[in-house]
C-alpha cells in the first residue's frame, strides 16, 4: 500500500516557515470562532498578562504567571483539536470519544488550577 504523505510535507525553509504560520494562524482564528471556551480564555489572558506585568513581582514572578495563563491557552487547542477529531470521525455516542473528550477537558481543568496555584504563590510569597 503506498504511502500517502502531504504535499506540503516536502517545504522547505521560508516557505515551510510561512505555511506553518498562516496554518497555526488559521487554526487560531477557528478556535476563536467555534469554541466558546476558547474565546472565555483569551478574555481572560487579555486581562491577566497585562494585570502579570504591572503587579510589583519579580520577573520570574512575571513569567511563571504569563506562562500559566498562556498553558491555558494551549491546552485549550490540544482539546479543540481532540473534540473535533472525535466528533470528525463520528457523532455517535461512544465511550471512548467520550473518554478523549473528557480527558482532554480534564487538561483544561487541570491547566487553570495551575493558574490559580501560581498566581496564589507568586502573589502570596
């Protein structure tokens, strides 16, 4: 059976680079567009990176906080790209969509826990 392999695949140099850049950008722009959550959680960093770096805390401080609300941002597309995977392959009802799709809620959670125990840290000393 022959190998069937994207034709961008074979890109190289600034063209691969401007591909994967108006690529990752249209996959921002869908996010924004479909997910509700995802549109929840840019809100939210557009709120808490600029409060992270007018807060008198240190720059590691300011990083580790940045950094935390950011991992939001980015285990929210993981999980956009799982759930529309899934419902890609079959709107059925089925344990194991709902297990991918539940554990990669999980992450979400999980990442803005993260955010509460860094901001509380860095905050609280």
């Amino acid at each position: 059976m022959e190998q069937i392999e994207s034709p961008y695949k074979g890109k190289t140099g600034l063209r691969r680079l401007l591909n994967a850049f108006g690529y990752s950008l249209a996959g921002f722009r869908a996010a924004y567009k479909h997910e509700d959550a995802f549109r929840q959680e840019v809100l939210l960093a557009f709120v808490l990176i600029p409060l992270a770096l007018f807060l008198p805390v240190s720059g590691i401080g300011k990083a580790l906080m940045i950094a935390s609300v950011l991992l939001v941002i980015i285990v929210e597309l993981v999980n956009s790209a799982i759930e529309a995977t899934v419902d890609r392959i079959s709107l059925d009802n089925h344990d194991l969509a709902k297990r991918a799709k539940d554990i990669g809620s999980s992450a979400v959670l999980v990442s803005l826990v993260n955010v509460l125990v860094v901001w509380g840290l860095v905050l609280l000393g």
